[in-house]
C-alpha cells in the first residue's frame, strides 16, 4: 500500500486528471508578476532606475510565459476570463491575439521548422536564403547566435513580424487586423500608467528590449532541423530562475506532448518518464542554460537556410 501512496502518475495518467476549476499557481504567479511590474515602475524606479529596469523587465518577461499558459487553457477553464487576466500588453509590441493564433499554429507537430508553414521558425528557405542582400545575410548570421538573438533579435523578430502581419492585413485578413485594433487598448491601458508612473518612457522601452532578450534565450533553440518530428524539440534540464521565468517551458517536448497540462506539473512529468521523452526527441538536451551560454553565445547552432529543405 505505500508503494501504491507513492507511485509517480504516468504520463497518460497525468495528462487525463481532471482539470482543476481554478490553477492557483498559476493564478497567484499571475499576481505577483503584476505586483512586480508596478512596484517595479513605481518604487524601485524611485528608489534606483537600474532596479526599477531590472525588476519590471522581469515581469514583462513573466507576463509573456503567463500569456503562453492562457493561450493553453489556464488557469481557468474559461477562455475569455483568461484573455481578460492578461489583457495588459507589457511588452507593447506583440497583440495577445497574434501570439495565441501563431503559437497554435506551430503546434502543429508536423510542421515545426518548416519555413513556410511553422509560424515560429527561425530557418529560411534556402532558396529564399540565397536571394536575400549579403548585409541581411549577415544581421541573420548574427542573429543565430545567442549573443545576437538577445541583442538585435528583438528588433529582427519585430521586423519580420510586423512585415508579415502587414502583408496580411492589405491582403484583407481580417483576423489579423481585428488582434491588431484590440491591440490598441491593451497598449493604452499601459501608456496611461506610465504616464503617471515615475518611470520614464525610456526607460520603460529599455526594460522592453531586455524583457523580450530575455525571452530569446528559451526561443533560441526550443527546435531544430530533423528528419522525424517528434526529434525536433528539446529538453533544457535547468531547474533555475531562467527556467522559473520561462514556466518550465524549457522542458519543451513535455509541453509539446501535453500542451493543456499547466506550467507546475511539467517538472514531475519529465522526472517520471525521462528515458521516455529522450528516446522520443532523440537525445536532443542541455543540461542547463549555462550550457547553452557556453556553446553557443557566440557560435551559431545551426544555419539560417533549412539544413533539410526542401524535403523529398
């Protein structure tokens, strides 16, 4: 019987529980970051701006992990409820509601990396590669490096970003210009805050820029070029504040497999099918984020162009 009392769940087990009404980590996590971006922009900015910079670049990038989580269904069952907890757009640049429909569109298990068709993928084309100037070339280059994707990467991905979205929108996508006018609220409701904060707008935009660099540093290679699908997502075994800032989501291909379990349950997931998931990604893990500072901060991981495309 006590071996019964301690048995750690399986994976399917898991991932079937009945979903709890409310996900009070969550919830609470949710509070803290809000807590965390006021004090920051408020009294810590009194105290020391660097502080003030530091600490609400910190919950910006919380806040974007908290937004990943309510695209996922926490934490509560409701979908509106959740949008509504994180309507706020800290990090002003990105529209919840294009997050929400890229990031289900990548997915797509089948799709991840593919140029054309994952939505998150940093590889190109080769045939678009060789066309591309040579200075794009080498911002792109840069940008495959950890150092650069936390430097200029921002503005890279922003660029793209606002490139693409812009095309769709003259295209008459209506969806994409519907998240892009709900956007202007969720701005609004920040700029009239910092405009009776004592951050100044600067500042404000500082704490942006470093905010989403950091979150470049999980983006970096969450995937990479294989035949398999299922070998494509990685397991980063780190178990520090970069992983805590992240929602353990750098147990990539746990949340890939079970998108709908919530952020705290995927340490004990990965713990209690290990062997499991690294058959299935095919051995593709870091031991921590340390490790990854070393191979690759200034050496890129893989090339711009897709290394496997087009496929046969």
């Amino acid at each position: 019987m006590q071996a019964q009392s301690h048995r750690i769940p399986t994976l399917a087990e898991s991932a079937s529980h009945p979903r709890t009404r409310v996900e009070w980590p969550t919830l609470g996590l949710l509070t803290l970051c809000y807590a965390t971006w006021i004090f920051g922009t408020t009294a810590a900015t009194g105290l020391w701006l660097p502080l003030g910079i530091l600490l609400t670049a910190l919950a910006i990038a919380l806040h974007s992990s908290l937004c990943h989580e309510a695209l996922h269904g926490h934490p509560f069952r409701s979908r509106h409820l959740n949008e509504t907890l994180i309507f706020p757009c800290l990090c002003l640049v990105i529209p919840y509601a294009r997050f929400r429909d890229t990031h289900l569109a990548h997915h797509r298990e089948e799709f991840l990396t593919d140029p054309y068709d994952d939505p998150e993928a940093n590889y190109l084309d080769p045939a678009v590669w060789a066309r591309l100037p040579r200075a794009v070339r080498i911002v792109l280059r840069v940008n495959n490096t950890l150092a650069g994707r936390m430097l200029i990467g921002p503005l890279v991905a922003q660029v793209m970003f606002l490139r693409t979205d812009w095309q769709a929108i003259r295209a008459g996508d209506l969806a994409v210009r519907k998240a892009w006018l709900w956007h202007i609220p969720a701005v609004a409701l920040v700029l009239v805050w910092l405009w009776f904060a004592p951050m100044p707008i600067w500042a404000y935009l500082l704490a942006v820029w470093i905010g989403l660099a950091v979150l470049k540093i999980r983006t970096f290679l969450e995937h990479r070029a294989h035949e398999r699908a299922s070998g494509r997502t990685v397991v980063i075994e780190d178990r520090g504040p970069l992983a805590w800032i992240f929602l353990n989501n750098n147990l990539h291909v746990v949340h890939h497999m079970h998108p709908e379990v919530p952020w705290y349950q995927l340490p004990a997931l990965y713990a209690a099918r290990r062997d499991h998931y690294l058959r299935r990604n095919d051995g593709y893990v870091y031991r921590s984020y340390a490790e990854i500072f070393r191979s690759h901060f200034w050496r890129a991981k893989d090339p711009v162009p897709h290394p496997l495309w087009p496929r046969q």
